[in-house]
C-alpha cells in the first residue's frame, strides 16, 4: 500500500464521510420530495479537487 500524506488521508477521510445517502428519516419527512443527495460522488466517475 502506497505512503499517504497525514493532510491528504484527512482529506480522503471526510470525503469519504461525506459520501453518504440521504437519511431515510429526511426522507420519510419530506415525503419523497428529498430522495437525491446533490454532493454525492462516485469514486470511479468524478475525481476529487486534490
């Protein structure tokens, strides 16, 4: 496994984090007018800035 820089694994780690779905909970609350997140990412698809 490749050496990761402390700044750039922190970076990795919260997009990783922010990569989630959409809180079944929103969406029970918005009656399915909330379904999509808009930041969500695919990690093969779109890159990160960096």
């Amino acid at each position: 496994m490749s050496k990761k820089l402390k700044g750039k694994k922190i970076r990795l780690a919260k997009a990783f984090n922010q990569n989630r779905r959409v809180p079944s909970w929103v969406i029970v609350k918005t009656m399915r007018k909330v379904v999509a997140h808009p930041k969500r990412r695919h990690w093969r698809r779109s890159s990160l800035e960096r």
